[in-house]
C-alpha cells in the first residue's frame, strides 16, 4: 500500500475533506481566507479533488497528521492522495464550528466526518491552520489525535464526549 | 498584542515557573478543559483542573511552551505552538499542537488543545524528535 494510502492518511484526508453546512455559531462578515476555506470545503463535500487543488499553491505542504507522519508536499502528491480518499469515501460531512484570521493565515477548529464506503463513520474532531500566499493556501497544517479514527474503523462507537464536541452549530 | 492573547502569555508564564495557583487564576470556576480533545474527557471545574495540574508538573520540567502563531475573534482566541518539556526520566517531549480558549470576561471558561498522543506516547519512551515533529517546530515564536 503507499504511504499516502495508509489508514492514517486516508482518515486525516477525509477528515480535511468535508464539508461545511454553514449554519451559525458567530456572526461576521465573510473574510476572504475564510471565502477560499469554504469553497475547498464544499468542493470536497463533491468530492472534486480539482475544486480542491485549484486553491493549493504548486508547493502546498500538507501538515494532516500533528506530526506523526511526514507532510505531503506538492500539488501533485497532493492530487495523488485526495484521489485515493475520494474512492473509498462515500460521504462527507466536513465542518467548521469557528474560525479566526490573523493576516495570512485562517485558524479554523471543525470535524472531520465521513462515512467510508465500507460503511465506517468516522469523526475527526480537530484544529488546524491554513497559511496563504496571494489567494492560494501554500501551507496546511491540521491537529487532532489520529488514533481516534484508528478505533471507529475498528467499530467503536462514538463516545458522548466525542459527540458534545461535534454537535456545536456550524460557522457562518 | 490582543487582550487574550496577553492572558494566555500570563498564563504560559506562570506554568513554566510551576505557579499553579497563578495558572488557575487565569481560569473560570466552570473551565472546561480538554487537554487533549477528544482523546481524553475533558477536565471540569477548577478543582479538578487544579489535580490535573499538580499530576502534569510532577513529570514536566524544563518547561518551553511557545506560541507560533495565534488569532483573536470574539471571546475565543486561537493558537499554534508546542509543548515542549523533559520528564523526569530526562526524555524530551515536544507536541505540536493547536487549540481554542473560549474566555468569559478575562477568565478562560472553555480550552481545547487538539494534539496526537500518539506523538507524545513515542517521544516519552525516549525516541529522538521526528523529522516531521523538528519541522513543524522550526518556527520562530509569537511575539
């Protein structure tokens, strides 16, 4: 299996590829960052790895595991990986719950939730950083506990502290 | 330098002198605390954020938390940075981690670290830092 298709991959893509139902937890204006942070994300929701990658400066680095595994760096690697999710994830439902912007750079805390097409639901609750340069987002970085996922393929169900988290309203 | 921000620094400064008290100054009496969200249930009220504290600094020393970048909107304040400390077993822990303080008034009620134990699991048995981990480190700190 390659290294972008492992489990751990597989989960923190489709984690960062969901979307989001706008629905309201804090009034504001929609910011520009904010703007691009979504239309990837309602790209992803079509699984329109493209739609993706169009935002994605050619070097993009792709921090998606807090560490625990190398980043992904460059669009093409990228494309590589977003395909291979795209095929095994049957439904997305990834969500911003906030967000902040400070310059270049969109704070975002979300879930990442999808159901695979072997049936698992997994529910990624995490924080991340999208860093732009110009209207691209050249570097991403994603935190959460990867081996959460790891349990619900296993079968365990969600906790109801897992659930309190995902069940905040939705960024506007 | 934003409002939370400058609490959060107040607060960084008081865990690296081992200053719980200071530390729980900082904190509303129905914090939330998920110190690892997610992975672990959250701490709730100060007495029990105060057990938590007292258990973390018998095995952190040298303690170097720094703040790579950070965002204000409203009561929350977002942060990327990393806990970086040794254990008592003289092994260096370092977690990239990112969070959210949610803060009524100036007390924080609500902190949400998101981070992978996994990582810290490994660094704990004495494993040298990633080379994915010393990458996401190299930054400089938040002013």
């Amino acid at each position: 299996m390659s290294p972008l298709l492992d489990r751990r991959t597989l989960l923190v893509a489709a984690a960062g590829a969901l979307t989001a139902s706008p629905a309201l937890s804090q009034e504001k204006p929609m910011s520009r960052l904010y703007a691009t942070q979504m239309a990837i994300i309602e790209a992803w929701r079509r699984q329109d790895v493209e739609g993706v990658l169009v935002h994605l400066t050619d070097d993009i680095v792709w921090h998606n595991s807090s560490g625990l595994n190398p980043a992904i760096r460059g669009k093409a690697a990228m494309r590589t990986a977003l395909q291979a999710m795209a095929k095994v994830i049957k439904t997305n439902k990834w969500r911003l719950f906030d967000y902040a912007e400070n310059g270049d750079r969109i704070f975002v805390e979300g879930v990442d939730e999808f159901w695979l097409t072997t049936g698992e639901h997994v529910a990624i609750p995490y924080a991340g950083v999208l860093q732009f340069r110009g209207a691209l987002v050249s570097e991403w970085r994603e935190y959460f506990d990867g081996r959460i996922s790891a349990a619900m393929k296993a079968g365990q169900p969600m906790g109801p502290e897992l659930q309190d988290l995902i069940s905040r309203p939705t960024a506007k | 330098m934003g409002r939370r921000y400058a609490i959060l620094r107040q607060v960084i400064q008081a865990w690296q002198a081992k200053d719980v008290d200071r530390v729980l100054a900082h904190m509303h009496d129905d914090i939330v605390w998920h110190y690892a969200a997610a992975a672990q249930p959250p701490v709730r009220g100060k007495v029990a954020a105060r057990k938590l504290l007292e258990r973390f600094q018998a095995d952190m020393h040298g303690i170097e938390w720094r703040i790579f970048a950070h965002s204000e909107s409203g009561d929350r304040l977002f942060i990327e940075g990393v806990d970086d400390y040794r254990t008592t077993d003289g092994h260096r822990v370092a977690a990239p981690y990112a969070g959210v303080l949610e803060f009524d008034d100036d007390l924080i009620i609500g902190w949400r670290d998101y981070v992978d134990l996994g990582v810290i699991a490994e660094q704990k048995t004495g494993a040298p830092l990633s080379a994915q981990v010393e990458t996401l480190l190299d930054r400089a700190v938040a002013p």
